[in-house]
C-alpha cells in the first residue's frame, strides 16, 4: 500500500468525525452564550423592575414605616417579575431592593454625604 493512499483514506475517515466534534462545541458554545444572554436581560430587567417600584413606593407611602415599605416593596416587586414569568429567590429580592434605596439615597444627598446616608 502506498503511503499516500494511506493518508487519503486516513483523512477521509477523520474529517467527518472531526466535523461532527467541530458541531458539536459550536452548538454547545451557541447554547451557552445564549443563556449568558438571557441570563444578563433577565438581571437587567430585575434591576429595572426593582427601581420603578422603588420609586413608586417612595411616592406612595410617604409616612409608611420602613418596614411596611420594604414589605409592600417586595410583595409588589415579586408580582411584577412573576408576571414576566421572572424568578427571584426572597434573598435575592431583598438585596434588590435594598441596593436600589442605597442608590436612591445616595443619588438625592449626593456622594459627599453617602456616608450619611448608609447610617439612616
């Protein structure tokens, strides 16, 4: 057998398998990127969600306690993603939250007094 048939035959068998691992990766690299994707929209949306309820609780329940605001915040927040079919962990929720009153406050006293602001 000449060496050079050898090796035709040889790559004959080998590039249909190498095609088919090529698929492979390519498809699972595809999925991957895709639940990247979704995964950063979704988180996106969250902080979105979170800080429009934000807002409208501070509009709404002025004189509240901070306690029936965190609790009418987290009730509202939780029926807006849940009806974009968005799950949130009740941990995850409440540091939303918290995180967009940070903000908010530190966005209304200014950076000087953000100290300040994380003492209240």
């Amino acid at each position: 057998m000449d060496w050079t048939m050898f090796f035709e035959e040889l790559i004959g068998m080998i590039l249909p398998l190498l095609g088919s691992i090529l698929a492979a990766v390519a498809s699972v690299a595809a999925i991957k990127i895709k639940r990247m994707i979704e995964s950063q929209a979704t988180d996106e949306t969250k902080s979105l969600i979170v800080g429009k309820v934000i807002t409208f609780i501070d509009q709404t329940m002025r004189n509240a306690t901070n306690s029936d605001k965190l609790n009418a915040a987290l009730r509202t927040t939780h029926e807006w993603l849940s009806e974009r079919n968005i799950s949130v962990s009740d941990t995850e929720l409440k540091i939303l939250i918290e995180s967009a009153v940070n903000a908010a406050h530190h966005g209304l006293r200014g950076t000087e007094n953000a100290a300040a602001a994380i003492d209240d």
